[in-house]
C-alpha cells in the first residue's frame, strides 16, 4: 500500500490560497490539509456554496485529495485564540463553534474529501471537567450526526492542554459518540508521553480518521522540521505501511510559514528517503 503525503495550509499562511494550493500540488503532495481561515477559504465569506464548488473543482485540476481542518486561531473571536469552543460555558457560543464545525463538514463533502479534523478546546477558567464534558458530548453527537448525513468521516485530535489531550481520553469521547474517529498527531505523543507514537499508530491503525505528522521535542509543543526533535519518524511510517493505511498523512508545520517555499518540498523529499525498504508512494 503506497503512503500518500499532503501538507497543511497553516504552514503555508504568508502565501496566497492559490499560490499555496500550488506550491503543495507542484512538490508533489497527493493532498492538502485545508486549515479554514480567514485568508486561506473563509467559511464565512459570501457565496460560500459557489466558493466551495470552485475549490472543489480546483482540487481535482490539481490532482490534491483534502483533510479539512478547523484549527484556526482567531476565525471566530479576533481577541480569543481558539475561541469559542465546544465547551465554551456561553451556549451562543458553543453554538457558533458547532455552525463552524458545521461548515467544514459542508466543504468536505462537496470537495469529496476525507475527514474533518476538529478538536476539544481548553476548559476557561472555573470550568470543571465535570461541567465541560457534557457540553462536549453533547455537541460532537450533533456534529456527527450532522457529518453521517453527509457522508464525512469525523476526526478528533487529541490536543496537549485541551480537555480532550490523550488518546485515552478520545477514547472517552467515542464511547460516549461512537462515529467519531481519531485524529492522530504524533507530535503531540512526546508531548504527553503517554504513548510511543509507532505503537500508538499499531493501537489504534483500525480508528485512525487522520494523521498529522511532525517532528516534535518530548515535552514541548512546538511543531518542529524533520529531523529537529525526538519523533522517530521512520518508525511510524513503517507501522502506517504495516497497517495498510491509504489516508493522507498530513505535514504539520504551522510555525514555518516563511520559510515555506523551502520546506514544503523539501519535507516531502525527507519523508520519501524514510520510507521503509519496499514501500511505495502515491504517484
């Protein structure tokens, strides 16, 4: 089974949408992981559905598969990063997040794509658990809900400092919404150290919705090139090739957007030199 590689918007953010859907699609990536923005498909600029069919219809031009993801900062709140959430104690709020979520769902299914990525969010001060996860539950059943009618597979991520911030705790959440599937980014393993993240791919290879990879300091959130941290990137290639995985695998690398002229492609070209003895990738 070839291994098919796209990359993720949020590190292409000094460049135009167009000239970024570009840039990847010329490096060779068999998709883009679209992080909705407000300069990179705003989904909540005009003409939403007639954008939509246009990006859709230039995605297929350019041969790119897509994972849409909703980690936006400040999309919704230009003074709160990441705010509101799905745990927001304000209702209006969490409502605002779920017309959101609501809306990367709509764009996946006209782009045929293959999962929408969201995630927890970071309890506000005075917020329990024991308050927050009922919000959360609560809201990701009508998102997936919403997401089945459409024929979208659901992804959570697990976020270092988020309620939902190991995979023991995504585990949690699917009991409760068995539709949604797991979103796994191996950087955030070392974070937490909860898991290795070659055994995490073998644990869960039969949920995995997405996977965004980096490479990662055990400990520090910071999503860091190839071969800056302590991800054993090899390995996790090997345990996606031995799990038959056929979805994108999506390069994460949001704090290196100036330089992304350089490392778009030359993340791709590391990735290929590691690929395990007899695996393939996508032509």
């Amino acid at each position: 089974m070839a291994l098919r590689f796209a990359y993720n918007t949020n590190g292409v953010s000094n460049h135009r949408f167009e000239d970024a859907l570009a840039l990847i699609a010329d490096s060779g990536y068999d998709g883009v992981a679209l992080t909705l923005d407000h300069h990179h498909f705003d989904p909540f600029a005009p003409d939403f559905e007639r954008r939509t069919e246009q990006l859709a219809a230039r995605l297929e031009r350019l041969g790119l598969g897509l994972v849409v993801e909703t980690g936006a900062r400040f999309l919704l709140d230009p003074r709160q990063k990441h705010e509101p959430t799905l745990i927001t104690p304000d209702e209006a709020g969490r409502a605002r997040r779920l017309e959101f979520l609501k809306r990367a769902v709509d764009v996946c299914a006209t782009c045929r794509g293959e999962a929408v990525s969201f995630w927890a969010g970071v309890p506000r001060p005075g917020v329990t658990e024991a308050a927050a996860w009922p919000w959360l539950v609560d809201g990701v059943a009508r998102l997936a809900e919403y997401a089945a009618a459409h024929s979208v597979v659901l992804a959570m991520e697990p976020e270092p400092g988020m309620l939902v911030e190991t995979v023991d705790a995504w585990r949690r959440l699917q009991a409760r919404v068995p539709g949604v599937r797991l979103a796994l980014d191996v950087g955030h393993l070392l974070v937490t150290q909860e898991r290795k993240p070659a055994e995490a791919v073998r644990e869960f290879a039969a949920v995995l919705g997405t996977v965004a990879l980096e490479d990662m300091k055990r400990g520090v959130h910071e999503h860091l090139p190839f071969g800056e941290g302590d991800v054993d990137v090899p390995s996790v290639l090997r345990e996606l090739t031995r799990a038959g995985y056929d979805r994108l695998v999506c390069v994460e690398l949001s704090r290196d957007a100036h330089r992304a002229h350089e490392l778009v492609p030359q993340a791709l070209e590391w990735l290929r030199e590691r690929l395990p003895a007899g695996a393939e990738v996508a032509a």
